[in-house]
C-alpha cells in the first residue's frame, strides 16, 4: 500500500490560523478570510481532522473528531502557559515596550507557542505532525525544539538563533535561555538503540543559561537558581546557586 502523508502546507496553516486563534486581537487577518471567530475554529477543525486522517489512517480505534475535540478542550490551557511564557518575556527583556510586541514580534515567543501545541499532540502518540509543526518553527526562528522536550511555566528564550532543545529535555519554570544554547544529547552513537531514553539534560526552575552554552548528557542536572556564563560547556551535574562564569 502507498504511504500517503500530510500536507505540508496544511499543517503550516493550521499553526498559523491557531496563532489567530488564540490572539484574535493581535492577528485581524483571520476577520478578512473568515468573518466571524466559530468559522475561524470550524476551518481549523476541518483542517486538523484532514491532516490526522492521514497519519492515523492505520490506527482503526482512533477517533480523530474525538482528537480534535479534545486538543481544543485543552486550547485554554496551553493560552494560558503562553500567557506566562509572553509575560516572561516582557519582564526578562528591558528592550522590550510592551507584551504585545513580544507577542507579533519575538521569534522566542513563536517557537514556544508552536511548541505548546506540538508538544500536546507528541503526548497523544500523534505521529509526524508534531514534527512537522516543530521544523516549521525551527525554519521560521532557527530555534530547534524537539516536541518531546517538556518546558514548564515561564519560558523565554532571548534573541533566539540557533538554540536546540532536545528530545527529553526537562525544563522547569522561569527558565531563561540566550542565543545558541544547545540542550543536547551526549551521544547519540547508538543510533535507534536509544530511542525513548534520556538523552538531554534537565534544567531546574529559575536558571538563566548566556549564549553559546552547550549543555549535554541525559544525566546532567543544571540545578534551581544557577546562573551558566556564555560560551561554557557542561556535561555533568551543577549543585543548585552555581553561577559559572567564563
């Protein structure tokens, strides 16, 4: 049988017809196609049923109106976490004039409001479309961010080019990265054998990581509080109230 696989762009409008979704205010475009707000979120309804048709289409039990249902029960909650990620944001950046402006402007926010959504449908065992979603954000930004990685509350990432945040990554709230700081694995030599196992390091809650960090291993623990110099590399554990200059 042919492999039938989703439409790339499709899934682009999808994310982009969300961000609408969720800041209506911020994005009137959707007001010129759609008119009114339900028909907005009936066309993304329509649009997301389309595109896990094709990659369940194996999968019989699955519902994907049941799916879809569901990813929009939980949409508050993920405006919610990108609430605190714009405010994060606004208060961790002096240049910034308003969360509007980190809201239509900062690539960070957009990689992160990608995330949200792609991270909720890699924990339904969705397959693809989360990363399809996550290069999206990785070609628009140059942010990298697995849709495995779990990020908690209060996330910002500053300036934004060339981070990459990996699979298994952990992190917890009030987590402040710069440009170029890579969560990465500290070897990845065993190809597939390693598949599903902790790969990426943790960040605990309150850690500020400067450019070029590179911070790898599935058993490295940045720990609360810590704040990581720029240009530094880390492969084992840092106590919590470290604050490594270079």
């Amino acid at each position: 049988m042919k492999k039938i696989f989703p439409n790339n762009r499709t899934v682009i409008r999808v994310i982009n017809e969300l961000r609408e979704y969720l800041y209506p205010e911020h994005f009137q475009d959707w007001e010129i196609r759609y008119q009114r707000y339900d028909i907005l979120e009936a066309n993304i309804r329509g649009k997301l049923e389309e595109i896990l048709a094709v990659v369940t289409r194996d999968q019989a039990s699955i519902n994907c109106h049941s799916l879809v249902d569901d990813f929009f029960a939980v949409l508050p909650e993920i405006k919610c976490r990108l609430d605190k990620d714009s405010e994060a944001g606004y208060n961790g950046d002096p240049a910034a004039q308003s969360i509007d402006e980190i809201i239509l402007s900062y690539p960070g926010f957009f990689a992160i409001l990608v995330h949200r959504i792609a991270h909720y449908l890699f924990l339904q065992n969705i397959p693809l479309v989360p990363r399809m979603m996550s290069e999206y954000a990785h070609s628009k930004t140059g942010i990298d961010i697995h849709p495995g990685a779990s990020i908690g509350d209060y996330f910002f990432i500053d300036h934004g080019t060339g981070v990459v945040i990996g699979e298994t990554t952990v992190v917890g709230n009030n987590v402040k990265l710069y440009q170029g700081v890579t969560l990465g694995a500290l070897s990845t030599k065993g190809g597939q054998k390693l598949a599903g196992e902790r790969r990426h390091p943790t960040i605990e809650d309150n850690v500020v990581i400067y450019a070029g960090t590179t911070i790898l291993g599935g058993n490295t623990v940045i720990g609360h509080d810590s704040v990581i110099g720029g240009n530094t590399f880390i492969i084992e554990s840092i106590p919590a109230y470290t604050n490594i200059r270079n």
